[in-house]
C-alpha cells in the first residue's frame, strides 16, 4: 500500500475491536516517536504506553466519555515538560556528545544558542514550545501507524487536569498534551465507511 493510499485508509476509529497490538506494532510506534523530528533535536517530551485497565479506566473518567480511551488496546499519552532548564540543556547537549562521539565542549557554541532561546522565554512560552514538538511527534506516528495499518484516534478534548492527576504527570514536571488511543478498528464502528472529507488540492495550496 502507497503512503498516500494509507493516509486515505486511515481515520479517527471511533470504536476499536477486542484485537490487542503484537509487541512489535507497539515496538514500531514507539519507535516512530522516538525518530520523530524535534526543534533543536530536543525532545521536551515523554510517551506514556497504557496497557493497564484500570489506569485506562481512570483516564476515561477525565475523556468526556469517549469509550475508545478504555476500549483500545493501548492508550498512548503524550505528555510536555512544563518548564524547560538549563540543566535540561546541558543534559541534551552531554547526551548529543555521546551520540556523536564528540566532547560536550565541541558544542558549547550550539548550547548557548539553545539556551539564549528557550532561557529567554516564559515559563508559559516554554510549555507550549514543548507542546508543539509533541505535535510533530504525534504526525510522525499516525504516518507510521497508517502505513503498516494500525488504528490510532489522536485527541486533544479531554480535562487535561484531570489526566494529569490520575497520571501523576505533575510530579514529573509534564503535562498531558495529547491522548491517542490505539489499536484495530472494529467492523460495527459506524463512521468505518464514512467518505474522508479535506479540502481540495485548490483550496489548500497558495502559490506564490
């Protein structure tokens, strides 16, 4: 299957089936974020995978009754770090060393540059930067997702609070930015067969 063929195959699954992901799907999707591109290369973001049905259930009661939180196979959480610090700078620059076999020092240059941007921001500017990777984080995976047939149903209409709490996310300095259920849609899902609706080629694009 093409990736545009895939990207026409996919939709918001609205009802999953009883059918859990093999490890290696979860593997793939995991994976497929971890690659994603980041601002900078940093990745101001963790991804909690939920199997649990209990933590599931606990996440349902803050998902204004969208029964597929509980009824996927995992519930992947994107969450944000609510601050970025120098410390987390200077650990990514440390860990972008090793990666590259060069000494922390070789890239001092590139650490100020990082840190005269995101220092130079509110606490509240640096939160939502760190939203937005999760963004693009998220597009990386539903592309993965759809090219080997994986069903994910991303949402952002949830009390994020609420998330927060029954995760524990505050504690570890993250905020909930993003729940997508996923897993395999189930043939009685009533919008299975509904035709994909985006705008046209001509209404999207502006050339100049």
């Amino acid at each position: 299957m093409s990736l545009i063929n895939a990207l026409n195959w996919r939709y918001a699954v609205n009802q999953f089936s009883s059918q859990i992901l093999s490890e290696e799907q979860l593997a793939g999707l995991i994976e497929s974020v971890r690659l994603s591109p980041a601002s900078y290369g940093i990745q101001p973001y963790q991804l909690m995978v939920i199997a649990n049905e209990e933590v599931k259930q606990r996440c349902l009661a803050h998902s204004y009754g969208q029964n597929k939180v509980a009824d996927c196979s995992h519930l992947l959480v994107f969450a944000h770090k609510t601050e970025v610090t120098r410390a987390d700078i200077g650990h990514f620059i440390e860990q972008l060393a090793k990666t590259q076999g060069k000494r922390a020092n070789t890239l001092t240059a590139y650490q100020t540059q990082i840190e005269s941007d995101l220092l130079s921001r509110s606490t509240q500017q640096q939160s939502e930067w760190a939203q937005q990777q999760c963004y693009i984080a998220l597009g990386t995976m539903l592309t993965f997702a759809a090219a080997n047939k994986i069903d994910a149903a991303p949402m952002t209409g949830f009390d994020i609070n609420g998330i927060n709490l029954a995760l524990g996310l505050p504690e570890l300095g993250l905020s909930a930015a993003i729940l997508c259920p996923v897993g395999e849609r189930d043939k009685s899902d009533v919008t299975i067969n509904r035709t994909k609706h985006r705008l046209t080629h001509e209404q999207l694009v502006i050339v100049r």
